[in-house]
C-alpha cells in the first residue's frame, strides 16, 4: 500500500496539520524565550533540563509553561506600612500612576501626585480619598512636557517637604504623532526620559537627606527593541516612527537607572535606583482606537495587577537598587512582581554614560550626586 504523502492530503487536513505545526513553533518560542529571560532562582528545576525537555519532547514546551517557572505571590497587600513616608508619583491621575498613588495612600503615605492636568488630578485625588486612606493626598502640577514646569515643582516641594522617601517616576506617552516639548525635544524622548531625568536631579538633594530613599523609573517591555541614536536622540534627521521613538524612550529609561545607581554606588549614598514595568496592563496609554480596546479586554491584564512591579521595587525590603521588577507570568505580560532580566543594551555602560552627559546638555541640568 503507497503511503500518503502531503499532496494526497484534502486541504481541510493540509490546514489543521499546519496550524497544529505553528501552534507548536509558537510554544516552543514562547518557552524558549521565557525561560531564556528568566533568572535561575525563578525556574522549577535546571535550564539545562528544561532545554533539553523543549527540543526532545513534543509537550516539552507545554511541560515548561505549565510547571517549570516559578511564580510570584506578591500583591499590594505585602506593601509595608507606610506611615511617615512621603512620595512623588507623576502621571498619577489615572492609569498605573493612580493605582501607585492609592496604595501608597492607604498604606499610610503622603502622596503627592504630580500631574499636569489639575481638573484631572482632583478628580482622581477625590476618588482616593473616598477610599479614606490612612495618608494624605496632595495635589502638585507637574508638566513634563516644559522643564520650567518641572523646575517650578522641585521649587515648589523643596519649600515645602523636607524628606522624599519614595520617587516614582511613572507619567509616560505612548506611540504619539511626531510632536516637540516647549523646549524643542521629541515627545516621547523629552516627556519620558529628559523630563524625569531633570525632576530626578532637581529632587536628588531631598532624596539623599532621607535614610532609604528610592527612585523608581518605569520602564517598558518595548526596550528591548529600542536603540540608541545619540546622533539623533530628537528624531531631527530621521524619518519619525512612533515605535521605535517610544522603545529608545524606554531603553533611556534603564540606561539612566543603571547609571544612577553606579554613581550612588560610588558616592557612598544609601538612595537605591529601581527600575520597573507594568507587562501588559489595560491602561489608557496605548489609545482609545477599537483594535486597542479589544486587545486590552482579551489580554490585558487589570491596572491594579501592572502597578504593582512599581510598589514593589518602591516598598519592599527585599528589592535591590539597579535591579529591574516586571509581572512573572508568561513572556513578562502579566502576573505579580519578580526581578526580571533587561536587555544587554541597557546594561552599557559606554551608552550609559554618553545618555547622561547628552541629557544634562539638552536639560541644561547638572546633574551633582
């Protein structure tokens, strides 16, 4: 009898053959990815064996998903007590801002939410306070798309508070037009990156003068697909793409919390520098077009789950400054904090250091530690 070859298979049988195949390229993608990116202590058994199990076995990649990562149980209700504390959370009228901004509220922190839009931000404020939290809510505007208002807001705090315990430096735009700051930047790179780096610097002396004083920087999985142009970081001479302007602006995010902890390192200061990201969380940041509400509603996970990777690297006594905290499911979309791994461009020192020089030149801001 002549065995069957795929020409003498009906095309319903052709297809299901070829989406089974794809399906499983797509979960042996997806493990090798997420167990590449993950840190030894984050995975049940060895790499080597899990590797092994993903080439030999046909369920391998689904043995690996369901049972060989090791997950994170850590919710908002692990938070310390905050009382006495106070911090900073720009962006924080909505979104992972907001949600930051709760949780440090009802734990007991002085919250001041640093937001451009005032109507939007009592609003938000007013909701918190609903909540009757056991701190304060304070209302700053915070315009990181102009640097005199960022200045005006470091004047501003400085006159008033004497310690910062906590700086989250959430507020970000997403995949805009080609736009420019008050002061000429690309959007994303000025508001995402320049705009926190100036409040940083202007904060840093508050920061230094509080025992156990934290900046958090929120990041982006898009960093992995960011580069750097430092002859071009405006977007002035190349064609303007609204991805890879916003992974640059996300990859700036780590360069600058890698390097400033290397420089409070050496400084002998206690302020530790943390980086976080939220994986995939159904914010408002990724626009309001019907695809992206879709999306969001079938993948995304709640805002409350993607801001806590940010309370995490701001409250927890074991998280370590120039350390990187993202979800600990899948691909890092989704699922409570864990250190995660960054890519190997954000760890270069060389462009570290050459981000920094070019961001205290575009600012104007010297940067002192």
């Amino acid at each position: 009898m002549k065995s069957k070859t795929t020409t003498d298979l009906s095309p319903l049988h052709k297809t299901a053959l070829l989406t089974a195949g794809l399906a499983q390229l797509g979960l042996f993608a997806a493990a090798w990815a997420d167990l590449s990116g993950r840190r030894p202590e984050a995975v049940n058994g060895s790499k080597t064996a899990w590797r092994a199990g993903l080439f030999v076995n046909t369920l391998g990649p689904l043995a690996y998903l369901l049972t060989g990562r090791r997950g994170s149980t850590w919710t908002e209700a692990d938070v310390p007590d905050q009382t006495g504390r106070v911090a900073v959370v720009t962006g924080a009228n909505s979104g992972l801002g907001l949600e930051t901004a709760r949780v440090l509220a009802q734990r007991g922190a002085t919250v001041v939410m640093a937001c451009r839009s005032a109507q939007k931000a009592e609003k938000a404020a007013a909701g918190i306070r609903a909540l009757k939290p056991r701190g304060q809510v304070v209302l700053m505007t915070l315009d990181l798309n102009d640097l005199e208002s960022v200045q005006a807001f470091v004047a501003a705090f400085r006159a008033k508070y004497d310690r910062l315990d906590v700086l989250v430096n959430n507020a970000g735009i997403m995949v805009p037009p080609l736009g420019r700051t008050a002061q000429g930047f690309e959007t994303q790179f000025g508001v995402n990156h320049l705009g926190h780096f100036a409040l940083t610097a202007g904060l840093m002396p508050v920061l230094q003068r509080t025992p156990g004083a934290r900046v958090v920087t929120v990041s982006s999985i898009a960093h992995r697909f960011g580069r750097m142009d430092f002859g071009d970081l405006n977007w002035r001479a190349r064609r303007y793409v609204p991805m890879p302007a916003y992974g640059q602006s996300k990859l700036s995010n780590l360069l600058f919390t890698y390097e400033l902890q290397r420089r409070l390192s050496a400084a002998g200061k206690d302020v530790l520098a943390l980086a976080a990201h939220p994986g995939w969380a159904s914010t408002g940041l990724q626009g309001g077009s019907g695809g992206s509400t879709l999306a969001n509603r079938l993948f995304a996970q709640p805002q409350a789950m993607g801001a806590l990777p940010s309370l995490y690297a701001a409250t927890s006594p074991d998280a370590v400054g120039g350390a990187y905290y993202g979800p600990s499911g899948l691909l890092e979309l989704g699922g409570n904090p864990e250190r995660v791994s960054s890519s190997e461009q954000s760890h270069s020192g060389q462009d570290a250091r050459r981000l920094w020089a070019a961001s205290e030149e575009l600012t104007g801001v010297d940067f002192e530690i």
